[in-house]
C-alpha cells in the first residue's frame, strides 16, 4: 500500500467571490438582496453572480444544464489548471470524482416537478428528467475530461463534504486512483430559502441590512468548490496542504474522538468548519479551545461557507487556506447541531 499521503495541488472555486483558480483574496464579504424573485421584504443571502461558463472554459456547452452542473465543470477544470495537471499524459481511468452535495440539481427538480403538477406526468420534459439526478455534477464532470475511474456522489446530513474528502484521500493512500478531483456544493433556489425560512433557521441578517451579528441562524449561501488531490505527487506540483488522518461520526464523545485522532500533535491552526451553524460558531469555537488550548489559532466558521451546509467544508477549508498564518500543522473540524462531528489532520505547506 501507498504510504505517502495525499496532497491538494489544485483548488478551483466558483462562488460569492466569483470564478476563481487557486486561492481566494477572501476581503470581506456581505450578503446581497435577493432579486431574482419577489417576497414581502428585504431577503439577503450569499449568491452567484452570474457569468458565461464558455467564458472561463472554452468549449464549455451548458444549456440545458443545472448551475449546479455547469458550476462543477467550471471548478473542477480551474482546479486543474491551478495544479498544472496535464490529462494527456495521465492515465484517465485512475482519476476519480467525488462529489458532496446537500440538495443536488435542486433547480432543474423544482422545474420538473412543477412542470408535472402544472402538465401532467405525460406534459414534463423528459430532456430535464436526467438532469435532476444526484450525481449529474460528477457525471458532467468526467464526461467532460474523459475522466473513467470512480465517481462517487456523497449526500450526508452536515459533512458531505468532509466525507467526500476523507473518501478521496483514502481511495488515493490505498493506490486505487492516482488523481481525485473533490467537489462540494449547492445553489440556493426560491423553494429551498422560504423552507429555512419557514423553519426559522435563517440569521437576523437575512432580513434587514444590518451587519452579520453573532445571533442565531445562519445566512444561506451557494457556490462550488473543486480540489485536485494527489497520491505520488508530481515534483513541480504546488503543495497547499498535505492530508493526515481524519474520520466523521454521526455522534459520540467529539473530545475523546479528535484526541485520538490527533495523538501527541497539537495543531497550529484549528479551522472550524460550523455547516449550518450560526454565524459566530460560538459552541465550535469553545470545542476547539477545549481541544488545542486557550493560545492556539482558531480560524472561525465564516457565514459564507456556513450557509452552505452539509457542502460548505470545501469552502470553509479555502477561505482558512487563504488566510492561514504559515506552514504547520491544522486541525480541520466541524460539528453538526445533531451532536455529529468531522475533523482532518492537514500539513500546510
């Protein structure tokens, strides 16, 4: 078996802060009025603006796509092209895509079901059908790059993201892929606010122009996020991060669990990846303090990858990333209002 352990060579983005290779200049960020549909009142959230995917990738055709699907395509081939990875030269049945998502192509669903309870199960559009499956982001994805190793799509409840990854790095430490592109994310539809809003999860700002307080709910937000992961890692490859054990539990003892997962190490740099939570993270935060100490570096939750839910972690490790002190050792953790948790050890280069 590999001993060596997989490395982030690549990360693509497409989210609030737009299409983007590589690391983002996370500046501060607030969330925009919602116009794309009505409501009685000011609704804000974190969105896409939108874009020409063909603009980014050449060649790129996305019509009948789901956002979802095209936002996977242009994330994915920006992180190739941020880790420099030539397919021509690979093997591209040893390349494999793992996708998270919390509702998949939640889009084209809405559109198929509504067009049944408006036309009948014989007036729907059959071209739409099989674009509201689960796993259509993957599927575009390796379709797309001629991609023929294992493509999985992961759907659970707060870390489908971070099971997406621990997957990927295990499938590439037990030599079954050479290459992994992990992808995670949603789009937020009309349908899918007014629910948060009606099970009153969503933060005071949502509702009013006020700053992003520490108050309850969370502010939901869409986008993509795409990470090339390496086994035996090209020797002009960029090095972001080098990825350590890590391990995901719908429950148990979370202090007990991460202690074990970290041994005798205490990380640099805790990075708190609160999916759903509240915006301030507090309970995460006071977890971590419990675990690494009252001197280490705890990058908080960020409401803009916390709004994503069960798929923001890819965007909670970005935005640390991106604004990480210095190499060292981090601790990546998240835990669900469910009593679950995720954590991953990670090398920063």
């Amino acid at each position: 078996m590999n001993t060596t352990l997989p490395v982030l060579t690549g990360i693509g983005s497409v989210t609030p802060y737009g299409p983007l290779a590589g690391l983002i200049s996370a500046a501060p960020l607030e969330p925009g009025a919602i116009t794309a549909w009505t409501s009685p009142g000011l609704r804000r959230a974190f969105l896409v603006e939108p874009f020409r995917p063909a603009s980014i990738v050449p060649g790129l055709k996305t019509r009948r796509l789901d956002r979802l699907s095209a936002w996977a395509l242009v994330a994915a081939s920006l992180a190739l092209q941020d880790a420099g990875v030539d397919l021509n030269l690979m093997d591209r049945s040893r390349i494999a895509v793992f996708f998270a998502s919390g509702f998949g192509c939640v889009e084209l669903t809405e559109a198929f079901y509504q067009s049944a309870a408006t036309n009948g199960w014989a007036g729907t559009d059959p071209i739409t059908f099989p674009e509201t499956l689960g796993n259509s982001p993957a599927s575009h994805v390796a379709l797309f790059h001629d991609l023929r190793g294992p493509n999985v799509t992961v759907s659970s409840k707060s870390f489908a993201a971070e099971s997406a990854l621990l997957q990927a790095a295990s499938l590439l430490r037990h030599e079954q892929a050479d290459l992994a592109i992990v992808l995670a994310g949603d789009t937020l539809t009309q349908a899918v606010y007014e629910w948060y809003e009606v099970a009153q999860l969503l933060a005071p700002a949502c509702f009013s122009n006020e700053p992003i307080s520490s108050a309850g709910g969370f502010i939901p937000s869409e986008g993509m996020v795409a990470m090339v992961l390496e086994g035996a890692v090209r020797p002009a490859a960029r090095r972001y991060a080098t990825l350590g054990a890590g391990r995901w539990a719908a429950g148990g003892d979370v202090q007990a669990g991460v202690r074990q997962l970290l041994g005798d190490e205490l990380p640099e740099l805790t990075i708190c990846a609160g999916n759903g939570a509240p915006c301030a993270s507090t309970p995460l935060t006071c977890s971590a303090r419990d675990l690494v100490g009252e001197d280490a570096v705890i990058y908080p939750a960020q409401a803009v990858a916390a709004g994503m839910g069960e798929a923001g972690g890819l965007l909670h490790l970005l935005l640390a990333l991106s604004s990480r002190p210095g190499p060292g050792k981090a601790l990546m953790l998240g835990r669900s209002a469910h009593g679950g948790y995720a954590a991953l050890r990670l090398e920063l280069s």
